[in-house]
C-alpha cells in the first residue's frame, strides 16, 4: 500500500448523522466515508481499495443554518422496469408536484487534509495505478466532481505533496463522539452501517481500520 495526501476545501458542507430522520444536521467533521469518496472520484477501479488514515481539520469548526428546496421523491423502480420491457412509459419526476422544503444544519468555510493508503488487490502494475492518480490528482483531474456531504457542495481538492508549505492543523481537541466510519457491503441487499468513537487531538482525528476491535455497528 501506499499513502497519499488530499487539501480539501469548500463554502459549504454537510456530513449527515444518520440518526437525523427530517432535517439534515451535519457530523462536526468530515467522516472517512466521506473522505473515501474525493480520492474515488480522482481514480476507482474494481482493484483499487482506498483506505483512510487520518483526518485533518485546518479550520475553526463554524455553522450555519440554511433552508433549502428539495424532491421527496425518487422514479419508481417498477416503473422503469415496465418501460424497459414495453420499450416506453413515462419515466418523468414532476418537480412542481415533489418539491419539500427542509432546513438544515450545516459546515461553513471548511478545509482538511485528509490522509489514506492505495491498497491494490490482484493489480499486475502497481506502479500504473499509482502513476496514474498522483498524474490525476496533481492536474485536478477527476472521474466525477469531487464533494463534501451533498452533490451541491463542491470540494477543492488538490494533492498535497509539499510537507513546506502545508498549513497546520487547528489547536483544539474534543470528543466527537459516535461518527460513521463506512457502510459494511459484505451482504449486498443491505449493506450496515459501521461506527468508531472520534476524538480530535490538537486537530487531528486519527482513523481506524474498518476491521479493527473500536469499529462497531
């Protein structure tokens, strides 16, 4: 495995807690899933498992309260399904009709560093894959948009690769409590939720692995 180093920063993001059933209220952090997800949109493949290491936060952890437009709904399964055998049928989603509006808890003027380890499983190359993100992530380059949280909330993210010029992490420490780590897909119809106790030390929020003892459901 090989590590890798992400800057990450945005206006605006939202890292659900899942316990929140209405209204969406965001973890205090970015969660390793989350952070999972930026390398992923730089580079994914079926032999490509990324695992994140630590967090850094490099900013004060401030909020905001926003009130926004959403759709409460999704087009049903079955009547894709239909369509696809009949071969039409109307697959429209009617905004006007589905429109909810919900307020919100959620991270203003954010920024991390967040670390993680390239794993590649039955990978004849190496060198290729890992060629190939450093290439990508120093470029800006990315499969899809990098984000944090929400689709709407857009993530600057750039490689970090000159120890020199990196900004400290914040000087604060506190509990963070229950955070989500990842899903566990290892049943695929439903795949389980798995959390780790967060603590932040001067900053820094030191992740561990998906199998270890402190990950529980």
């Amino acid at each position: 495995m090989k590590r890798y180093c992400l800057s990450v920063s945005g206006e605006f993001a939202c890292f659900t807690r899942p316990e929140m059933k209405v209204e969406r209220v965001s973890y205090d952090i970015i969660t390793p899933s989350a952070a999972r997800a930026l390398f992923e949109a730089i580079l994914w493949k079926p032999a490509i498992r990324w695992h994140v290491r630590r967090i850094e936060v490099l900013k004060p952890i401030r909020w905001i309260n926003l009130r926004r437009n959403e759709v409460g709904a999704v087009i049903s399964t079955r009547n894709v399904q239909q369509a696809m055998t009949v071969g039409e049928g109307d697959l429209a989603l009617y905004v006007e009709d589905e429109r909810q509006q919900r307020a919100g808890l959620f991270l203003r003027d954010v920024a991390y560093r967040v670390h993680a380890d390239l794993e590649l499983c039955n990978a004849e190359k190496p060198q290729k894959y890992h060629e190939m993100f450093e290439r990508r992530a120093a470029k800006g380059q990315w499969v899809n948009q990098p984000y944090l949280g929400c689709r709407e909330f857009a993530a600057d993210v750039r490689l970090a690769s000159d120890a020199a010029e990196l900004a400290p992490a914040i000087h604060e420490s506190r509990d963070l409590g229950w955070m989500l780590h990842d899903l566990d897909f290892a049943q695929a119809s439903s795949p389980q939720p798995r959390f780790f106790r967060a603590q932040m030390n001067s900053g820094v929020i030191e992740v561990p692995s998906f199998d270890h003892a402190e990950v529980a459901q």
